[in-house]
C-alpha cells in the first residue's frame, strides 16, 4: 500500500521496478479499522500468480465447491474471514472501488447494486452494517475487471 493505486502496477514487494507489478492494496484502505470497503487489487498473470487464478471465480466448478466462498487476511493485529456475496465481470468502471458513503441509505444502494451484478446467487444478506472486501483484477483478456466481493463474518485479534 502507497500513497496511490499506481505505483504497485510497475514495482514488487521490495519496490524494485517490475513489469509485472504487486499484489496491493487501495490507497484509501484502513487496515487497523476496516471501511465500508477494503479493496485489494492485482495483475491477472498468465502464470495464474498474483491474481492469475482469481479468474476462476467465473466458473460453476469454483461456485460450486463451497470452501471457496470464505477468503481469510490476516494483518498485524487481526486476522479476519470474509463470506464472498457476489462475483462478476464488467467493464472497467470505478463504482465498484467506492469507499467512502455519506449515509447508510447510500451504502445499503451500493451493496445492492453489486449483489445485483453477480453471476452466483451466494444467497447472503448484506447489510449498511457490514464491511466488504473488494477483490479486482482484469480478465484473460485484459478488457474487463474481474470481481469478488465479500463480507466480513470473524474478526479476530492475535
């Protein structure tokens, strides 16, 4: 994480200069106090590496294995599981990376639009009052932005 979503596009881990880039997180994401919404992003490698194989969240293979449908993070002082409620693909638009609300209606719009472009029914509620991670990378193609999203179900301090 920098202070932009440029720089880990171009460098890695130890930020030496790379065409292949990092796995990173948004610019605006909190990791000590979760927002309305932690976005992850990375490259969609051929060698199914960084976000290679997020990819596979398209397919009814993955939808259909439901151990795929929990992501666990750990941070410094946590660690967390997240319960996945949608997954898509679409072009490259900017809605999905919003973080910031100014009401709970707001919120509660937004999480219903991204429930409504997934291609799985999860068959999870969401609410203003959860938190969601957000993950993103391009498609095989590069012309689209594959997408999961997830909720926060556990919450754990180390």
């Amino acid at each position: 994480q920098t202070s932009d979503n440029d720089y880990y596009l171009n460098h890695d881990f130890y930020k030496r200069s790379t065409n292949i880039g990092w796995i990173f997180a948004d610019y605006r994401d909190d990791f000590s106090n979760f927002g309305y919404n932690t976005i992850i992003y990375g490259h969609n490698l051929i060698n199914k590496t960084m976000f290679g194989s997020l990819t596979n969240i398209m397919k009814s293979s993955w939808y259909s294995n439901s151990n795929n449908h929990y992501i666990k993070t750990t941070t410094v002082n946590a660690r967390q599981v997240w319960k996945v409620f949608a997954v898509y693909e679409i072009d490259p638009v900017v809605d999905y990376l919003k973080t910031y609300f100014s009401s709970s209606d707001e919120y509660g719009g937004w999480l219903n639009l991204m429930i409504s472009r997934s291609i799985y029914d999860f068959g999870e509620t969401v609410s203003s009052n959860d938190k969601v991670l957000t993950l993103s990378t391009c498609n095989d193609a590069g012309t689209k932005r594959v997408v999961l999203q997830a909720k926060l179900v556990n919450f754990e301090y180390k």
